[in-house]
C-alpha cells in the first residue's frame, strides 16, 4: 500500500461513505459533524451498508473493524494544517453556520488541498475554468464570501454521483447506499496534490472486504469538466422532484416525460460543452435514464425544501447563469429555477 494518508472530512452524513472507503483501504479519515454525531461516532462508529451485485441482501461496513481509523470531531477542534487532504461533503449553505464558518478559512489559511464532493462547485473550483464570468456567479451561493480565502489551484471538484441517505429509522451513524456508483474527481493543478487522490484510487480500488470487491470507487480524470457531468443529472431528475404544491420521487421527474428530460439533459450537456467539456467527459443520457429507475425518493433538495429549509444548493441557478453567459437559454430550465426559488422564498418568509 501507498503511504498511508489522514483526510479531514466536513460533513458525516454522505461523507461518512467516503471516510469508510478510506478507511477500508488503510487510511485515516476525521469527519467534522454535530456534538451528537461526535458521540455516536466516537463510540459506535459507523455502518455503512451497501448493494453488491448478486447479492440480495447490501454488504454492512462496521468502521470499527477496518484496516484504517475513523474518527469524529466537532468544527472547533478541527486542525485541517495536520492533514493531507481536505474533503467538503457539508451542502453548500452550511458552510456559512457559525463554527463551520470559522474552520473554513481555516482551511482556506492551511494550504491544504481540497476535494469538494457538494454538487455545488465551490467558487474557487469554477475559477479554474477558462473563460467563465466567476464573479456574475457569486449571487447563486448562499454566501460567497465563504470562500474568498482559497487558492483555486489548491481546490477540485469530486462528482458525488453516488446516491445515499440516512434512514430514518436508524440511528445517525447508518448510511444506507442506493445508487453505488464511483466518485469521479478531476485533479489538482499540482501534481503532488494530484499524486495523493491517485494513491487514494489505486488503494480503494485494490481493497477487498471479506473476499468481496465492493462497489463505489474513486476515479481521478485529467479534465476540470469530468465531475460537471453531474449537472445534467441533477437538473434532469433532483430539482425537477420539485412542483408547484409537493415532490415527486426522481424516477417520476425522469421518466413521466422521457422526451423532455432528455431535451433538459442534452441542454445542460452543451452549456458544458459550451465551456470547454469534451462529449466523452459526459455521461449519455440513456445511462442515467436507466439509473435513474432505482431512484424512487425526492431528491435531497426536494425534502429540504418540503420540511422549509431557507436555502438549499442552487446547482440549477448556477447552470442558468452559465448557459446566459454564453447566450444560451432553456424554457424547461427556466421554469424549474423559478419554482425552485419560489420555494425558497416562501420558506424564507415563513422563518422571519
């Protein structure tokens, strides 16, 4: 194995998927999460339970048993200086809440190098894209001014295709996997930095847990465009979950009218395209349309929404502000970022 690598991982509910991959591959990982996410962690650490192809019944992950060493720990406590590596896996508006805030230009101040895996780019991510207006996107952020503190050749962007959720009727430290698909990450400017997700990849890929090769790996890609492949994805199916009175499950966003999802897809694909993105850094869209099939929840932003959050990430409005950068519009696009923030702004309403 590689040199064995420590990561500080933001967030404990989906980043507790890539803290056990690492973990099961022998390297260290500290999620940073809430007082009674600590606890439980610390204690009890966590389950991860994933579907394996030809087995009926998904493979449980007790990080307890693991080659590697998972731990928890509150945003105070956190040094991000005494790792290698940096992973947010908090969505976007958090990044502003008192505590989060503070570790965060912590990082920033580290020069440590950072692996985003929020479906919203960080700001300093979109900087390393040629030829974007990187300042006409900072109203899509709750708060841009979270990360006016990083190099943007310290930060990438990690495709968190696969899907995951907590279920609700077990404790905080059971993540449930629905859709085991890989991590697909584009690499740092630096290629010592770059040197690291690459050492990552080989030893998760090598890993086998009780004889068994598991699914959900991580794949490092040359091109800055390979994790924006996800964009069609997300505005295709996640926040077209989101309707005038309730939300519907993504497989009914993505298949009640085929045609027109595959319209919205192939759009957002050349809004990609348009800024620089090959068509073979993209995923067709009949390979997400069948994925799309075991996806029979609202997606995350669709419940955060419906249970009133305030904010949500605003991928869809980012894509918007992109496509009128480069003279492009979409009516279906338009009409799901306008029901978006209509949510937004009842809910916003509701809470002052």
């Amino acid at each position: 194995m590689s040199q064995k690598r420590n990561t500080l991982i933001l967030g404990a509910s989906y980043g507790s998927l890539l803290a056990t991959k690492m973990a099961l591959a022998g390297h260290s990982a500290c999620m940073v999460c809430l007082p009674e996410e600590v606890a439980l962690i610390n204690a009890e650490g966590i389950r991860v339970r994933l579907p394996v192809r030809g087995r009926d019944a998904p493979v449980e992950i007790d990080s307890r048993t693991l080659p590697g060493t998972l731990s928890a720990c509150g945003p105070e406590e956190a040094d991000p200086g005494a790792y290698d590596l940096v992973a947010l896996a908090m969505q976007e508006p958090q990044y502003r809440s008192p505590g989060v805030r503070e570790l965060l230009a912590r990082v920033a101040a580290s020069g440590t190098p950072c692996m985003s895996i929020m479906n919203m780019p960080p700001l300093p991510y979109m900087a390393r894209i040629p030829g974007l207006d990187v300042a006409s996107l900072r109203d899509c952020y709750t708060d841009p001014t979270v990360w006016d503190g990083f190099d943007p050749a310290l930060m990438t962007l990690c495709s968190p295709d696969p899907q995951a959720f907590r279920p609700p009727e077990e404790a905080l430290n059971v993540l449930q996997v629905s859709l085991p698909t890989n991590f697909k990450a584009a690499r740092f400017e630096s290629d010592d930095h770059t040197a690291i997700l690459r050492e990552l990849q080989a030893d998760i890929e090598a890993v086998r847990h009780e004889g068994l090769e598991l699914p959900v790996k991580l794949k490092v890609h040359d091109s800055v465009f390979v994790p924006l492949a996800k964009w069609s994805m997300l505005l295709t199916g996640n926040y077209r979950c989101i309707q005038r009175d309730d939300m519907r499950a993504i497989k009914d966003a993505v298949h009640s009218d085929a045609e027109l999802s595959r319209s919205v897809y192939n759009w957002v694909g050349e809004v990609c395209a348009s800024m620089g993105a090959d068509p073979a850094d993209l995923v067709p869209f009949e390979k997400y349309a069948a994925a799309a099939n075991g996806l029979i929840r609202p997606s995350s932003a669709a419940r955060a929404l419906a249970a009133g959050a305030p904010n949500i990430e605003r991928t869809d409005l980012l894509v918007k502000t992109i496509a009128g950068q480069k003279g492009m519009q979409s009516d279906a696009v338009d009409e799901t970022v306008a029901l978006v923030s209509s949510w937004v702004d009842k809910n916003r309403a509701a809470a002052n």
